[in-house]
C-alpha cells in the first residue's frame, strides 16, 4: 500500500501539482524564521460580530462530500465538518481523534482501533465501526471517482465490534497512523445512495458531519458552519425538545477538552479569483485569506495589522534528470551535485517566489520529523567548485562550452515545464535554472508545454532530460514509488530512472513499521544516500501563506500536507472582541 506518490495517478497526478490552477497548489509560502509576521493594527473596517470569523477562499462549493472534496473551498469546509480516526499534533506527531486508542500487531500488517464512545454525527447518531468500515469501502469502490482512494487499494477492513475495527495490510506499513487521517461518512444516511451518485446526492449539499463544526447554510456566495457544541447554535428550525440535533456535539481535542472555543461562527465567502480575494482582505471584508500568490501576499502582509503565517508544506520543486540511458550525461553523481551547486536557490527563492519557500537539502523537508540535518548533506552554491567538479568527471570547458571526452558536440540538453499560463512560478522556476546553468557555460533550451503534453508527452513517456516538477512527498514521507527501481519503467512513478540497490533497501526500511526511533534511525541512513548520490536535484519546499488580521490570534505553523491541514487547531483559536465579553 503506497500512502504518498501511490500510483500512476500520482505520477502523474503529484508531479500535476504544479500543471494545475488552483491557487492552493501555486509556490505560496515563507522563509523559516521568523514563521509569523506581525506588524501594527490598521484595519480599515469593523471587526466581525462577536465569535465570528469570516475567511476568503477561492473557487465554488458543488460537493461537501468529503471524499469527494477537490476545490480549496470544498478541502477547508470538509475538514472542519469531518474527522478520521488520527490526527496530527503540534509536532507532526500521530495523537486520536475519533479512535480513542489502537493496536499494531504483525510488524506494522494489523491494526485495531477502538472508537471513543462520547462521539455523535451531528443529528446525534453515534459514531461506530459501521461508518468506518463503510467509509473503506466507498473508497475501494470501483466507481468511487475521488482522490484518496490509492492508499486504500489491498486494505482489508473487518468490524470486530460495535466500536471496534481491524484493518489487514498487504504489506508492513508505517505511514498507515497518517493515513487514517481519512474523515469518515455517515453509513445510516448515505448506505443506499449509490457510490457514483453520492457527488450530486442530498448528503452532499447538506452533509451531516462529526466534526467540530457543522453546517448552518450553504449558499453561492458564502457557506455558515457553527460550533457542533456551542451556546450559539441554537436549535435548528425543525428542531424540538429532544430533537438528536441537540444532544452533545463531538468532545472537543483531548489537550483542549476544557476550553471554549473563541471562534463559535465560521463564514466561508467565495470569490471568482486571486485578484477578487485580494481585495476583500485588503478591505477588511474578510478576517483571513489564504492560496494567494506570491506577489499578492508580499503586498498584503506588508499592511498594518496583517499577519503573515506561514506554514512548512510537505511539496516539493526539484529537477528531475532523465538518468535511463548509459549514454545519459547525468549518470555521474558528480555532475548531478555540479549541476545543483550552480543552481542560486536562494536567488530563486527570493525573486521568485518572494521568499516564501525554504531550500531542500534531500526530499524530505526540514520541517518533516524524519528530517536529520546531520544526515541530510547540504549542496551550496558555488559555480567556480561547480566547474571543478564537472572537470574532475572528465568534460572539459572549450571555447565557452562544455566538452565530454570523446564526443564531438558540446554538451546540450533541454529544461522544460509547464507553460506560463498553466503555471507562473514552476515556468519561472525552470527559467532560473536553465540561466544559472548557461552562466555555467552549458547549452540550454529551455521549453515551457501546456500541462497535459508536459506531463504526458514528456514524463510519461521518459522524453525529458531536465524536467522542472513539484511532488507532495507527504507527511509521513514514503519516497519508494518516488525513487524506487520498481518504479523506473514506463508506467511507473521514479520520473528519473535512478536504480540502485542499496537505495532500494533503504527507501523499503524506510516505509516499514517501526517504533518512531527506529523508524528516524532508518530515515538518516536514507538520507545520507539521497545527499550523496542526488537521484533528483531538491530545489525547494514552499509554504502555505494564511494571511489574517490582528483581530484573530491563535493559528500556528506546523507541517501541511494540504492547505486545509492548517485547522488541525482552530479550537484554540480566538478573536480579539472574546476578551470584551
């Protein structure tokens, strides 16, 4: 079971990341230090009523399924209306959620969880076993059209009590905990829709969740979602005495079962564009707003009383090298580290994406609890040690270009990426590169394609040599279907071709169930390798950028796999005008 780059959908799906529009995948994030900006208040206009936070996201709403979710403003509305059996901490770290507590047997193949009994869906059904089997299920179905589906494929799933279920894994998997992150459905209401209605089902457009919000009304412009547990949710209309919309709500997160929430009132308004977003923030329509671009959030968190908080994504921009064929001119270590040393990317990371990224030593993130920096062997920039190294593997530099021995061209090859209009920063990452490599005296060309020919043309049928791409190695950073051999050929997801043994050894220790010290014990032994040999050239790892205004404190970073994991503690979150009440 592959939790991260599962499939050819991810092959060609997480290197999508960077063909598609949806401002929540664009290069949006920040430096390392300091995570948050605060400058002086300056709103221009009123603060909200009490308890209540007005967010921006782009896109519309057509399914608040939430296996189904695919826009920014579906990702971020699912994720406080549902939850799964785990979570994550401040740390990154597995905690429960709905589950109250598991067990591993058979070296990471077997888990049982046991679901806490004091959890309700929102119309006061309790939570059990049933919906997380159903759950499974819907995702395993063939006509189940989703994207969360490949982590599940030869899962068995079995209810073994009331609030009791077992999962069978085809192989030891110790990314299993993150991927049980998965927000459960409700099987009493949605059993008897058919998989391939659900998009367009009752459920859909008014879901029953067991989250920490629910909904209130969804309209065009603007959805409502209020506390499943607050005083201010009052009875809904049809409600009665008795009525199972107001028993008790979920129990709030174990670390913050005895506080109040300050937000009880969460609006979500949707805009047609980045441009529209924008200047609802700057005009004080909205408390928050998130998925900008670059530039955009450059300009706005240079307002007063705007905050800037940046959170560590797990995607990363890196350069993959066709290293397939014995004639490859990349097949050299050497010249693979002499071609990441050319590259500025800390040039690249302030001119381009207005220094809301961070360098990448190996694909695994400084922000990622398997990250080592020991272990981790940085590459700097430094073209003149970069000829040396290109000397010492036998080219030559002769009248302004580079020479292999015993060929009679210069060395030549061609950097590509999606086009400017599919992507703007990937297009002018790749530009970057392909000038720092022509300053060190190589023969460039450079080719932008619309995403489809890229991704299928180019990386699908191994037709590129330099190949700018973004990669979501996830939370739990499972590398195998990145750089496995298993995966080299056509079909697979190793876009570079790298083969190695000892590396293969490594990247299946590395996915394997462990208790966490050993599993960290294995990750710096990869990433050792990773420094050394550079299968792929890692650029950087943006972030996500969430702009709000002071009048909102209490969002803080921590590693995303998507832009919608930055709720992992919203109960903690408050408005100014709660401290007036």
């Amino acid at each position: 079971m592959r939790l991260t780059l599962p499939s050819r959908a991810v092959v060609l799906g997480a290197l999508l990341l960077m063909a598609l529009l949806s401002g929540s995948l664009l290069l949006v994030g920040g430096s390392p230090v300091p995570y948050r900006v605060a400058l002086p208040s300056g709103r221009p206009s009123p603060t909200p009523p009490s308890g209540t936070l007005i967010e921006g996201t782009i896109g519309s709403v057509t399914t608040l399924d939430p296996l189904l979710a695919s826009t920014p403003a579906e990702r971020d509305l699912s994720a406080l209306l549902f939850r799964g059996l785990t979570r994550l901490d401040g740390d990154g770290r597995i905690a429960p959620d709905l589950a109250d507590r598991w067990r591993v047997q058979d070296s990471g193949r077997t888990y049982t969880f046991v679901l806490r009994s004091d959890i309700r869906w929102h119309d006061g059904t309790p939570v059990t076993a049933e919906d997380v089997v159903f759950t499974i299920l819907t995702l395993q179905h063939p006509d189940y059209d989703g994207g969360l589906g490949a982590a599940w494929r030869g899962v068995e799933v079995q209810r073994v009590g009331r609030l009791s279920v077992r999962f069978s894994l085809p192989a030891s998997t110790g990314g299993f905990l993150t991927a049980a992150r998965v927000p459960l459905i409700p099987a009493h209401l949605l059993s008897r829709v058919p998989v391939g209605e659900r998009r367009e089902a009752e459920g859909a457009r008014r879901p029953v969740g067991n989250g920490h919000f629910r909904l209130a009304s969804l309209s065009a412009d603007e959805a409502v979602l209020v506390r499943a547990s607050s005083p201010l949710e009052g009875r809904s209309p049809s409600a009665t005495p008795g009525d199972p919309l107001d028993s008790p709500g979920p129990t709030p997160l174990p670390l913050e079962a005895d506080r109040q929430a300050g937000v009880r009132r969460y609006v979500f308004r949707f805009y047609g564009g980045q441009a529209a977003l924008a200047a609802a923030f700057r005009s004080g329509e909205v408390d928050a707003a998130g998925g900008l671009a670059p530039e955009q959030v450059a300009n706005l968190s240079g307002i007063d009383g705007v905050e800037a908080v940046r959170y560590p994504r797990t995607l990363l921009t890196m350069v993959a090298l066709n290293l397939r064929f014995e004639q490859s001119i990349f097949r050299e270590p050497d010249v693979r580290r002499a071609l990441l040393m050319a590259v500025d990317r800390k040039r690249i990371i302030r001119e381009v994406v207005e220094s809301q990224a961070r360098p990448a030593r190996t694909p695994i993130s400084p922000a990622s609890w398997a990250y080592d920096e020991a272990a981790a062997r940085g590459v700097p920039f430094d073209p003149k040690r970069a000829a040396k190294l290109l000397e010492a593997a036998g080219w030559q530099k002769r009248r302004g270009n580079w020479w292999r021995q015993g060929y009679q061209q210069p060395v030549e090859f061609e950097v590509s990426s999606v086009d400017r209009k599919t992507n703007p920063i990937a297009y002018g990452v790749a530009r970057q590169v392909a000038e720092d490599w022509r300053v060190l005296g190589l023969k460039i060309i450079f080719q932008a394609y619309p995403a489809t020919d890229f991704v299928e043309q180019r990386l699908g049928r191994r037709r590129h040599q330099a190949a700018l791409v973004e990669v979501n190695v996830g939370l739990d950073p499972d590398l195998y279907p990145l750089l496995a051999s298993t995966q080299a050929g056509v079909g697979g997801t190793n876009i570079s071709g790298y083969q190695d043994r000892e590396l293969d050894r490594l990247l299946g220790a590395a996915r394997r169930y462990a208790v966490p010290a050993t599993r960290e014990a294995r990750f710096d032994e990869l990433q050792v390798m990773l420094g050394r040999e550079l299968p792929v050239l890692p650029l950087f790892f943006s972030d996500y950028v969430y702009l709000i205004w002071d009048n909102l404190d209490g969002p803080t970073p921590r590693q995303l796999a998507t832009p919608s994991d930055r709720f992992w503690d919203v109960l903690t979150w408050r408005l100014a005008d709660d401290t007036h009440e």
